[in-house]
C-alpha cells in the first residue's frame, strides 16, 4: 500500500500545481500527502534497490523479497486497503491523463507559437517536417523529467519482483533490463511515451495483484 498511496500523493500535488481540478485535488492532495510525505524520493529510491539487487532463486531471496512486499504494502487492513483502492480508481478516471497534458502543454504550446512565426505560406510542408523533427528532440522539463524517473522507477522495481517471483516469467527478465538501462540514461521524450505505455502493460496484465497472491 505504501507504494500505492506515493502514487496518490504524487498525482494529487502535480494537480494542484499545475491548478488540474482544484475542486477536488487541494483536498485530496492534502490528505494523500499526509499518508506519503515523500512520494518521490521514496519511489526512486525503491526502484535504486531494485535495480541494484541480483537475481537469485535461493529460497533466502525469495524471504527477503516477500518480507519487502509486506513492508511496502503496509497497514494491510481491509478498509486500508479499499481506500486506497478506491482512490487509485478516481484518480485514474479523473487525474492522469490531465496531468500529462498540463507537464508538457506550456512548453509544446510555446515552441509551436514560435515556430508558426517565421513560417512563410509557401513554405508549409517543410515547416510541419521540420517542427515534428524538432518537437521530438525537445528536452523535457525538470519536472517531467522527475515524472519519467519516478514511473521508471515503479517498473523497475515491480518487474524486478515479477522476476523473483516467477510471473510472466516469459517477458519480466526483458521487461527489467529494459528499464534498468533506461533509467540509467537522461530522460527524453521518447522516454516520456514509454513510461505511460509501460504502466499501462503493468496493469493490464495485472502484475501487481499477482504479486500479491505470490507474496500472501
């Protein structure tokens, strides 16, 4: 649950910065803090750990892997559960996607207004060649940056599980090693597409409850 609730709190205060339904998210914001006060650090430093570790079948790793699946779940009550359940269902509907849009918007709208500028009428097939060219090697933002890093570190860390555990035994190895090396590197946006598509599997294929049944 620990884990969950950073990603909560995470979202939560990216909408209130960036004024994303402030109706609701300056309330929610406020108490999904209070249950994760450093969502982002502790998040890139689990994926460090995970990314660091070595695999191991030895039924010793497999101890030490269940007990950090307890810890990280945490206060595991039914009611705990099912609100933190419930605000990740919310949070999904209403919060993600607007929240990418609202990082990248500003900067993407900006260079667009500049481009459109010098571009002359006759001169319109290599001005959207070019801009596309150019809109793909932009360089992300400090924040959008730290976004990519923490969804990268959440991959990191659940495929690195999925491995030890033995479930999806068929792509976790590829999985983690493909995040491993791109969390080394500086985030871009093709980075910044990848991590999006790369929960979006996670949860499609339902890494997290498996992991859950695997560890119980």
């Amino acid at each position: 649950m620990v884990l969950k609730k950073c990603w909560l709190a995470r979202y939560w205060k990216l909408c209130v910065d960036h004024g994303v339904l402030l109706e609701v998210s300056e309330q929610q914001n406020e108490f999904w803090s209070s249950q994760a006060p450093s969502p982002l650090q502790f998040v890139l430093s689990t994926g460090d750990k995970a990314r660091e570790e070595t695999s191991s079948s030895s039924s010793k790793t497999k101890k030490r892997n269940h007990d950090h699946i307890g810890d990280l779940n945490g206060e595991g009550d039914i009611a705990n559960i099912i609100l933190v359940e419930k605000g990740l269902r919310d949070l999904a509907y209403l919060v993600e996607d607007a929240v990418s849009s609202a990082l990248s918007e500003n900067r993407y709208s900006n260079y667009f207004k500049d481009e459109q500028q010098q571009c002359r009428p006759d001169g319109l097939h290599e001005y959207i060649n070019h801009s596309m060219t150019h809109f793909e090697s932009l360089d992300l933002t400090q924040e959008e940056c730290e976004q990519v890093s923490f969804k990268q570190a959440w991959l990191t860390y659940f495929w690195r599980r999925a491995k030890d555990y033995g479930i999806e035994v068929e792509i976790a190895d590829e999985r983690l090693k493909y995040w491993i090396r791109h969390s080394r590197l500086y985030p871009t946006n093709r980075d910044a597409i990848d991590v999006v598509r790369g929960v979006g599997e996670l949860r499609k294929m339902g890494i997290e409850t498996k992991l859950w049944q695997s560890s119980s």
